[in-house]
C-alpha cells in the first residue's frame, strides 16, 4: 500500500487515495457547520436580549445578580459578538473558551433549580453546549475559518478543503 494507507474502524487496511473527492470535501465542512449550529443560537440570544430590554434585566434582577443594566450588557456583548466570531472562525479557541464560561455560569445563576425538571433540563443543555464549546477550543476552527486563512497567509490551503 501506498504512503496513503490507514486502518478503518473494522480493523481493515484501507488506501486514503481512493477516498472519494466528495467524502474529504465534507470532512472540511464539518468544522463550519459545527460553529455555526453553536453560534448562531447565541447571537440570536443576544439580539432577543436586546428586543427585550426591560424584561431581561428584571430576570437578572430576579437572580440576584448584582447590577443588572452592566450583566445584561455584557451578555449581550458575549452572546451576539461571541457567536458571530464563532460562526466566522476569528480567534475561535479563545471565543469558544469565553462562551464556555458563560454557558457554565448561565447554568448555575439562572437553572439550578434542579426540582424544577424545565431547569434542570436547561442547565444540563448548558453544560453539554460547554462540552461541544470544548471540542472547539482543544480541535481549533476547522479549515473553513478566518483563523486558518490567517494561519496560512490570507489564503485556504486547497488540500484542506478538497
């Protein structure tokens, strides 16, 4: 076998050069579609908060987070910039790790609650979003990113899409 061999999840010897085109042409997608099922749920969070003023910082209030107006803007801030720089791939691993501690801390200051199933059924959303936000911090943006056109000099290696 050629240079190009490796093993498949059966155990079997197989030749990567007869992948086809289209399989490694998805594999470069995966990455992007996984930031952008993340991000953009948060910057359409952020923009709700923004719809809604009034009726988020009386949540936040309610929560017993001191000044409301400031944590009611800073989420704004981490949730539709966040996500946006997320969906983009522009400095991803320390965005990703900034919405992990958000997602956490939204967790513990707003669903634990844990007799109420509804919370307890969104804290542990929370925490597997902090977990997807992980596989992104430890496995970088992904070929299709602002970050890897940066890393290679302004240009998509075509090897790592194709």
């Amino acid at each position: 076998m050629s240079d190009s061999a490796g093993i498949d999840s059966g155990g079997k010897k197989v030749d990567s050069s007869r992948l086809g085109v289209t399989t490694v042409n998805a594999i470069g997608y995966v990455p992007f579609a996984g930031r952008l099922l993340i991000g953009l749920p948060f910057a359409m969070s952020g923009l709700g908060k923004l719809a809604a003023i009034g009726p988020t910082t009386e949540v936040i209030r309610a929560a017993g987070l001191p000044l409301p107006p400031l944590v009611l803007a800073l989420a704004v801030v981490v949730e539709l910039g966040g996500g946006l720089l997320l969906v983009a791939g522009f400095r991803t691993r320390i965005v990703a790790t900034v919405l992990v501690l958000f997602s956490l801390a939204a967790a513990v200051s707003f669903h634990s609650n844990f007799a109420d199933q509804n919370q307890m059924i969104h804290f542990l959303k929370n925490v597997m979003i902090a977990g997807g936000l992980l596989q992104i911090v430890a496995f970088g943006a992904g070929a299709l990113s602002i970050d890897n056109r940066s890393a290679k000099g302004g240009s998509v290696a075509a090897r790592e899409i194709a």
